[in-house]
C-alpha cells in the first residue's frame, strides 16, 4: 500500500487540507437549539494549533494518555488530533458506558486530563460514570459537555495563540481502543498511527472515495469501525463530516448531510425497514414495486425520506444482516454490504465487493489482509491494521497472536474455494447442554427472521435443550401494550421457530420461544456500544427463569413479564 507522503498520519492530512482547501467545509455540527455550525478545514487546524498549545503549557510528559469521553460531535475529532497534535496517545471511553468501567479504563490508561463533550443523560451512561470521575483528573469541556465548572473549548482556543503542531512519526502509538468488553474487563488496543492511515489506504482500494464525499458520523467513535471508517477516511481524502443532535433528531440530520457513504449496524437497518413498512404497509410494497413506471418513483421516494437517496456505498458490520432485509434493501436500490473487522485489526479484515455481495458471507479478505482457518475452526487473520499489541498485557498479547503473527479472532468460520469467508459463531459461545452435547448459538440466531424480532439471543446451558430469547422491535412491543392480538404474534413467532428447528440438529433444536419484554439497551449493559448482545449478561440475567420455563413442558410462545434489569 503507497500511502501519500504529504498524508503519513491523520495529523499530517489535517494540515495537508488547511492549506490545499482551507474554505471548504470539514464538519456539520447541529446543536439543540437549532444551530447549525460550519467548521472549514482552516478553522479546524487553527482551533486544534491553539488547543494543542494549551495542553502545551500543562507540561505533561510527553507522551501522555488523554481520554475523551461523549457522543459524537464535530470537537470531539478536533479534541482527537489536537492531542495527537500536542505529542500526547487518545484514549476514547464509549458515552455509553457505566460508572464501574469507565473509572477502570481511566485508572488502568493512566489518564493525565479527560476531554469532556457531549453527554446528557439520555442514552448514554453520564448519570452514572460522574460519579466515578476521579477527583484530581483535570478537565477540558467540550461545547455540549455537562459541565461548566471546567475550562471551555471555545474559551481555550479564544485566548491562547497557535503552536506549531508536533508531527508524529508514523510509527508512534497514535491510540488506545478499549474493547467494548462483551466479556470480562475491556482491554486496551494500541494502534499506530501508521496502522490506522494503512486501513484508509486499503479501502480505498474497495470504495474508491475523493473530496467530494459525504457522511454522517453517529456510531460511536469509541468504536475503531467509526474512527477507520469515518474520522480517518474522512482526513485522509478531505471529505465533509456531518453529525447527529439527539436520537429524536436522527433522521432530520440525515436528510441535511445527504450521505454519499453510509456505515451502519444491523439494528438500524432494520428500525429503517420496520419504519417504511409502518407507513407503506409489505403488501402495498409489493403493488407498487410490481408496476413498471410507478415502482421506480416509489423506490426513489422511500430512499429519500429515509436520506439515503445520494448513498452510493453503503456498508453494514458488527453483526450478521439477515438476507430478506439485505433483498429489501437491495430491490430499493441500495446495496447493503457486510463487512468485517476487529478493534485488534482496526476494523480492517474482509468485506463484500460492490456486485460480488454474498448474503451471510462477510466477504473476500481486504487487499493486503491474510486469512486462514486455525484450531477448533477459528479465524486466524493478519491485517496492515494489526494492533501493536495491548496495552499493559504483554501475556495477552502473546496469547492473542500466533507465533508468524497471525490474530486469533475468536470467531469461528469457513473459508470457501473462492477465498469468501462466512462467520459461523464465537469460540466461547459455545456452550453445552444438560445431554453433554455442544451447541453453537450464533448460526441458529441467524436463522430466526421474524420481521417483528430486533434482537435474538439463544441459550439454554445445562438445559435439555437450548431456547430461544427475542426481545420485539420497539414498535411491536407499543403494539404489544397498546392491545396487538397476541394469539396472531405467538402463531407466527411458532412458524418462524419450526422453519428454524428444520434446518437444525436434534441436539439444537430450539424447544422453545421466550418474548422478553425487557429492553436490551447499552444502557442497561445487556447490548454492547456496538449493540452486540452481551450474551453472559442476558444468560445471568434470565438464568433464575430458565427452570421455570423448561419444566412447563410447552413448545409454544411465553410472554415473560417485565422485571427491572440492572
């Protein structure tokens, strides 16, 4: 891969637009009051000169550990370089997460100062996580943080003159990603800044990308998927950012940005066709798509209200899509395609080429990946965006890499003859029934594709056999409350269950459904900030139930009572 020299780190592409686009506008940031701010790329080098000169006078050692925590925001990527920019090693906290964990990852990253942006209460962890601040960490408000006893941004760059940035070498450690801890406490992945401008280079080989881009940054950028994806690709090819003001505003900011490009997870794929087919019900759907000069309009309307209408790539990862929604979307014109990465590897593994897409399939290895199948099944990988280890673990390091270099995924798959790789579970997912017989819960999730299902999990440790847990769309369980007929919904979740168990081994065989009617939120720690199922979480959580449910015998539908998670 021939990384640019001008751009051989994202502090280096920053300047390198300064001055090549300096009026062109980098970021969109939209604010509760109904503000829109503009923020050109000359006006994001000199805003991150000035606050680099500012972490400057603090005469922190050089290098420090400096952590951000809030959701997505247009400062939050200018806290990001202006860090890289004074010397120092980010370290990005998910707003999601709770008080417990979040002191963890600043005790055990040695945070010297904590940028705080925006966070206020609703969906994201804040109530919880200000309690658990340390006293003596100093603090750096961000416009929209929940402070204002703390020095400001906007005050900061006001007063203080710029600095000349300190260039990195590429090979400096750039960042520390703490894994979203889906198991266990989360570990620190270090990353170079030369890892992450590679991951750029490389998919540019995929989805080609220029000047002229557009997306919408509202997956966490805790997360490595956004930050390559996003904030990276976004520096390396000078393409306009834009941002979210809250979830309720979600769709009114997509429409202003427009995206050209547009990464998302399985959940709001499915929120989007779930909200087209309340409004232009499926049988109505397959009218109107039926008629020749008709079919087209309506497609292109339905893409437009949903701001999707200038997408020309747009990826989906994280978790397994299901087919008849990839189809969907695909006979509306949008190519969903499915993509694969780690935080060990920066998000960079495999992806489905544009035309090539194999629905359950994430796809052929990225230019420069090597791939291959180790012991027990597990996907063995080896990226240009590979971790330079974690941070303060070297005996998990070791145990997470091979001795020629290659990461050990913990996902089990197969590769097929034309080199496509298909996901088949997680090696410590497996788990064993009272029978002594293994069961592989991820491909029988898979399988479950009831429209009305927004998350699945199946469990059933030393049960006969296992069962199957799905917590309803939003929307389905408002209809659920509000008098849906409930004998209609069991009867279609029962027929859903037997095309499952059709296609299963006896030992796998799901003996029943359980509709939950607790909310699996990253909140309450069940979903991770990724919104994967934290699968211990749910088992320890309904574990006390699981006895009760086996020993009534019936293979039909129970609808549990809602009781307060954690």
């Amino acid at each position: 891969m021939a990384v640019d020299p001008r751009k051989q780190t994202s502090l280096h592409c920053l300047y390198y637009w300064a001055e090549e686009t300096p009026d062109n506008v980098y970021l969109t940031q939209p604010y509760p009051d109904g503000r829109v701010e503009d923020i050109t790329w000359r006006e994001a080098a000199d805003q991150v000169s000035r606050m680099a000169a500012y972490l400057d006078s603090l005469k922190l050692p050089e290098p420090s550990n400096i952590s951000i925590l809030g959701k997505n925001s247009a400062h939050w990527i200018l806290a990001d370089l202006a860090i890289w920019a004074a010397g120092h090693v980010s370290v990005p906290l998910y707003p999601t997460l709770n008080g417990d964990t979040a002191a963890y990852v600043l005790e055990h990253s040695e945070a010297k100062l904590l940028f705080l942006g925006k966070l206020d209460g609703t969906a994201d962890g804040w109530n919880d996580i200000k309690n658990h601040i340390p006293a003596d960490l100093p603090l750096i408000s961000l416009p929209l943080s929940p402070r204002d006893d703390t020095p400001k941004w906007s005050e900061i760059v006001a007063e203080q003159s710029p600095a000349q940035p300190k260039l990195p070498d590429p090979d400096n450690l750039a960042t520390i990603v703490y894994t979203s801890g889906s198991t266990g406490r989360p570990k620190g992945v270090m990353h170079s800044f030369r890892t992450m401008i590679s991951v750029a280079d490389g998919l540019q080989q995929l989805f080609p990308v220029s000047s002229d881009e557009r997306m919408l940054s509202y997956l966490p950028l805790a997360h490595v998927a956004e930050r390559a994806a996003v904030e990276t690709q976004s520096l390396y090819y000078g393409f306009h950012l834009y941002f979210a003001n809250s979830l309720d505003t979600f769709q009114e900011d997509l429409q202003r940005a427009r995206p050209t490009l547009f990464f998302s997870v399985p959940r709001l794929w499915m929120k989007f066709y779930l909200g087209v087919n309340a409004k232009l019900p499926p049988k109505k759907q397959k009218l109107l798509f039926s008629l020749p000069i008709i079919s087209g309009l309506v497609k292109k309307k339905v893409l437009k209200q949903l701001g999707l209408d200038y997408c020309r790539a747009a990826l989906t990862g994280a978790a397994p899509l299901s087919a008849d929604i990839v189809n969907w979307y695909r006979n509306l014109g949008l190519e969903l395609l499915e993509v694969y990465g780690m935080s060990e590897n920066f998000g960079y593994s495999h992806a489905n080429r544009p035309g090539q897409a194999r629905a359950g399939s994430v796809g052929m290895a990225n230019p420069g990946v090597e791939h291959r199948i180790g012991e027990g099944g597990e996907v063995q990988v080896k990226s240009p965006g590979q971790m330079l280890g974690y941070y303060k673990n070297e005996e998990k390091t070791k145990e997470d890499l091979t001795e020629d270099g290659f990461l050990k995924t913990g996902d089990m798959g197969e590769i097929d003859r034309d080199g496509t790789l298909r996901i088949t579970g997680r090696v410590k997912d497996l788990f064993k029934t009272s029978k002594g017989k293994y069961v592989v819960p991820v491909p029988i999730e898979n399988r479950f594709n009831h429209p009305k299902a927004e998350v699945v999990c199946v469990a059933g440790a030393n049960q006969p056999q296992p069962c199957l847990m799905v917590l309803l769309s939003e929307e389905a369980r408002d209809e659920l409350e509000t008098g849906m007929d409930r004998g209609e919904l069991e009867q279609e979740l029962a027929a859903e269950l037997e095309a499952v168990n059709a296609e299963c081994e006896s030992h796998e065989k799901v003996a029943f459904v359980v509709v939950v009617r607790e909310p699996w939120t990253m909140e309450n720690g069940m979903l991770t900030p990724t919104m994967k199922i934290k699968r211990n979480v749910i088992e320890d959580f309904y574990n006390q139930k699981m006895d009760d449910w086996f020993s009534q015998k019936l293979s039909l539908i129970h609808i549990s009572e809602p009781t307060r998670p954690y």
